[in-house]
C-alpha cells in the first residue's frame, strides 16, 4: 500500500500560520516525521491558494523537498498553484486531483501531460457526485477515457471513488459499502488504472478518540479489494503496522468479517473485537451510532 | 402455473413494553412484521394506541376550535384529561409544560404531585412528558418518578443530556422510558446503548421526534420506517423499541392547523395516518375529532 502523508494540510491551523510566516522549520518536521514513519509520497494540501500563489509554491515545495527525497502530492483544486507547483518537483509528481468537471478537465488534467506526471482523478462531474457505484463507474470511465486522449496512460491514473463519513445519517454506511464495491470491481473496468482514496474522511465527524480505528479499518478492508494508495496518517504506528502485514490475525478477523462470517466476540480480546465490530459497521451489518464500540 | 405470493418472514422483534399496572395496564408493541405487512410471515399483537395529549396549565395559545371540545376544563388539568377519557382514548398523556423555564418556570415538587392526584382519578395509563429542558426536566422528571413509585408511568424525554439522572429515576420507581433524539436514526441508536447499559431494554420506548406535515414529516416518516426495518429486518437490538410518535403539539402550532377547524383536523390527521403508516406505535393527539377521524379512517 503507498501512504501519502496527508499532515501538511492548510485546514490545520500550524501548517496554514507556518506556510504564510515562512516557517521552515515547522513544515520540514512534519515531512521528516512522515517520511520516517514510512510514507512514500507527502501531500501537500494547500487549499485554493489564491494570493502569492506562485512565490508560495516555489517556496513551500523547495522547504519541503530540502529534508526528504519522497516525491510529492500537490493537492489544491486550483490548477494555477497546481502548475507552480509542478515547476519546482524533483522527483515526478502527483497532481491531487482532478476530476471529471469541466474546468478541471480543461485546465488540470493537460498539467498531467505537460509535466509528465501522474494525476488523481475523482469520480466527481459537473452534477456533483454520482450517488450509485455503477454512476461511479460510468462518470469514472468517462473521464479516464478523456484523459487518455490527451496522452495520459491509464499506468499514471490514481482513480478516486470520494470517501465521504461512515456516520453521516441514513447513508454514510451504504457508501462506504459502495465504495468497497467500487475498488473490487476497478481493475475489471480499467485494467492497469490505480487507485486512491482520502482515507481519514471514513470518520469526519467522529470523536477523535474513535476516529483511528475506523480509518484502519477501512484500510484493511479497502486493501482486500486492491485498493493501491491512501492519503492517511503515516505517524498512525498501527495504520502502518496494518499496511506492513504485521497484525495477521486482526487482519484476517476483519477480513472473515468482510465475507460474511458471524464472529462469535467471546474468545477474542477486547481490541480485536473492537476491530470486528468496526468492520460490521463498515460492512453496514449493524447500524452506525458513535457508540458502536460499546455494545 | 400458479402464482404463489412471496412470504417474508423477519428476523427481529419489536419489544412488547407494558404501561400502567393493574387493570389499567396497557401493552404496546411486541409485532415481528413491517407496519401493516399481514401477509407477512408474523403478527402484531397489539395494535397502534391512540392518545390523547393535556397540557399542566391552561393553554397560551387559545386556538378556539383546538380548546372548544373541552369547555372549562381546559384550566383544570384534571378534568380535562378525565373528559379526553371520555372520547375513548387509550391512555392520557400529560405534559408538564409549566415547569418550563420559558414559561411559568413551575417547581418540581407540585408538578409530581399534579401527577400522583391525576393518576388516581384516571382510569386509562398515563404517559408524562417533562417540557423539554433538559436541565430543568433532570430535575422535574425524576421528581415525579419518586412521587409515583412503582405505578409504571411511560416517562419522557429522555435526552443525551440528562439520560443518566432520568434514566436511573426511572430504573429505580419503576417505570418506562421515553429516550428522544433529535431526528437522527444514528444518534438514536447511541441513546438507546447507552440507556440500556443501566435500563432493561423492555422499559424503553423510541420518541424520534415528529414533525408536522408540511414542516419535516418526511424526515420523521422516514426515519420510524427505517427504525422498524432495521428493528425487524435486521434485528438490531437497539432499535427493537416501540415508537411513540408525539404530533398533536407540533401540528396544532403550525398556521394551517389554527386557521380554521377542518385543516386542522385534516393537518393533525394526515401526519398521524402518515406516522401511523410508517410504524407509530403510540400516536398522541390534541384534537379528539382527529382521534375518531383517524379510527374511522383505518377501520378499528
């Protein structure tokens, strides 16, 4: 699994006063810190970033690029900062994202081309996002197929479904199932496109205490599915430990709950139980509630 | 070839909650199908209840064709549940809205005792509802659960605010609770596992809130229709609770309902059907032409 650090973020408020001061030391920590932890790829999210776009870019990329020799992730919807970005990237980049809306397929994806990089594209289109797997499906196919004209190869396609929160009322939980459905089915449709997803927006909303085992959760059974990529949390130790194929037994407890299999919690420990409850959850065979570790 | 209907049969079961004691004891609940599906594999033993709603203090709001069946007894919260008796109800349900600080601000203590004084004149169950203040009903609620120990009053609402002082309250005088939740079937079911690590899941009945037609009815309709499936479909023990659907108010506030009488009527009456359709296992009621308009229209 390739982790893209998500910890340079500007809704973070540290990042988004370190980035306008000019603070260096702040930004190339949190690179250090997830490049040690393991990650392979930093993101860099900057939001729209409207004012000193170019100045900005040009110093934030350099910042970060002077402490970890990791390839980077611009991540802005704003193709300007996206392109001043680009300019200054070493190794070959990630252009996060673009998708199957107009403007971003005007003016992001040729970027794809012009830089020889590789590009997120999301399912999302001018109608908003598609509500079903198969309109997913659909949207997805449109535009990678777009891409391609322009002389993008499905190879550097990172195609991404849209997590949206397990705990949004009523359809959180068919999502999430949904997009398990999605990466399953992706390589059938598009054979040779990867895949990513924003990991940790599984549980926007949650606790922050519960937020960790619903991420890992889902990366685990997202995994199952072949999914190529997460933007996560690389300083999650157990995330990590998870991708690196070191807790076999709760993997394999949240994979028999994938399938289907009624496991009896008895016997297990506290934390693993934790873990198949979570899956449950995820696999919406019981109703979300932000008590759902306590039943 | 012959034509066979399907016949589901369900996993789940709403539980079957007793309120009141004695004669006046009533059941609600207890059904293992979906709302109205009798074709289905299983029954529903006891049919949705009506109820009609009294308020603690003379109404402020005097719609005349909303207070005109009662007559003068509209002052004596007595009276005017004895006279709701009358229009063949299944049991009263008191709301003690003057204990609220927004409105005469009224002690604890004369509330509970108003409860104790009307439970001995009823012959119906009673259901008591605080004002909704979650601070102040943390102290109203349980106040009136001591007063009127062991009678098995349905009690509301419960709140995530105050389920703790409620609930026990309830837990330790015997009787049933009513746990509300703000429209939301995932905050619903967090109420419920917490209630019910201390209160038997069989006292406890679901307010999901219900809004008028015209103002929210969607959200509440489908909200009670998805309770009950996945109650009964899925057999998730925290949603295996009987609904209570408390409309009267939010009907009898809206501007069609006090314009004049037959909206009204046909305001309060279609959101009952409604909520009835979607599940509703107690339907509380301000109007008692409502309460005959709707058991004619379903046939009981």
């Amino acid at each position: 699994m390739i982790i893209i650090g998500e910890n340079i973020h500007v809704i973070a408020k540290d990042v988004s006063v370190a980035i306008r001061e000019r603070n260096a030391t702040v930004i190339q920590g949190l690179a250090k810190e997830q490049t040690q932890s393991g990650a392979h790829y930093i993101d860099l999210n900057v939001g729209p970033m409207k004012k000193d776009t170019e100045e900005t870019m040009k110093w934030l990329v350099n910042c970060v690029q002077d402490v970890t020799g990791l390839p980077l992730s611009i991540d802005t919807m704003n193709p300007v900062a996206m392109e001043a970005g680009l300019k200054y990237c070493k190794k070959r980049a990630l252009i996060n994202s673009a998708s199957g809306k107009t403007d971003s397929k005007a003016q992001m994806l040729p970027l794809a081309k012009k830089y020889n990089c590789e590009v997120v594209i999301s399912v999302m289109t001018d109608k908003g996002m598609p509500p079903e797997v198969e309109s997913k499906i659909e949207s997805i196919m449109e535009t990678v197929s777009h891409a391609n004209e322009l002389g993008i190869p499905n190879e550097d396609i990172w195609v991404d479904p849209i997590i949206l929160p397990v705990s949004t009322a009523g359809e959180g939980q068919n999502i999430a199932v949904g997009n398990l459905e999605f990466i399953k089915i992706l390589q059938d449709v598009l054979p040779g496109v990867k895949s990513t997803v924003g990991l940790s927006n599984i549980s926007n909303g949650v606790p922050a205490h519960l937020r960790p085992i619903l991420n890992r959760t889902y990366l685990v059974m997202l995994a199952k599915n072949g999914l190529y990529s997460a933007i996560a949390d690389p300083l999650d130790e157990e995330l990590m430990a998870f991708m690196r194929g070191e807790l076999p037994q709760i993997t394999d407890l949240i994979h028999r709950t994938m399938d289907g299999e009624e496991i009896d919690l008895s016997p297990l420990s506290q934390k693993e139980a934790a873990y198949v409850k979570t899956a449950r959850v995820l696999m919406a065979q019981s109703l979300y509630s932000d008590a759902w570790l306590e039943i | 070839m012959e034509y066979k209907a399907p016949k589901e049969a369900y996993k789940g079961n709403v539980r079957e909650v007793t309120i009141g004691k004695g004669d006046k004891a009533l059941k609600i609940g207890g059904e293992n199908i979906l709302p109205l599906h009798f074709f289905d594999e299983g029954t529903l033993p006891n049919p949705p209840r009506f109820v009609l709603e009294v308020l603690d203090m003379e109404p402020t709001e005097k719609t005349p064709h909303l207070l005109e069946p009662f007559g003068d007894a509209i002052s004596d919260p007595i009276k005017w549940a004895k006279k709701c008796e009358g229009f063949g109800v299944d049991a009263i349900c008191l709301t003690l809205i003057s204990t609220d600080p927004a409105e005469k601000d009224a002690p604890a203590e004369g509330a509970a005792q108003l409860v104790k004084r009307m439970l001995g004149e009823l012959k119906k169950p009673l259901i008591v509802y605080g004002s909704g203040d979650d601070k102040k009903d943390a102290e109203v609620l349980p106040k009136v659960a001591q007063v009127c120990a062991g009678e098995n009053l349905l009690i509301g609402p419960v709140q995530k605010e105050n389920y703790e002082v409620v609930g026990k309250a309830i837990l330790d005088n015997g009787h049933v609770a009513i746990a509300q939740s703000p429209l939301d079937i995932n905050l619903l079911k967090e109420l419920n596992v917490k209630l019910c690590k201390f209160l038997p899941p069989e006292r406890v009945v679901i307010d999901p809130l219900s809004s008028a037609l015209g103002y929210g009815i969607e959200y509440s309709f489908s909200l009670i229709e998805r309770v009950k499936q996945i109650g009964v479909i899925t057999k998730d023990s925290m949603t295996m609770m009987p609904i209570i659907a408390n409309l009267g108010d939010e009907c009898w506030k809206t501007k069609q309902a006090k314009e004049n009488k037959t909206q009204g009527l046909l305001w309060e009456g279609m959101t009952a059907l409604s909520l009835y359709l979607a599940g509703a296992n107690i339907l509380v009621l301000r109007h008692p032409e409502t309460l005959k308009l709707i058991k004619d229209t379903i046939g009981r």
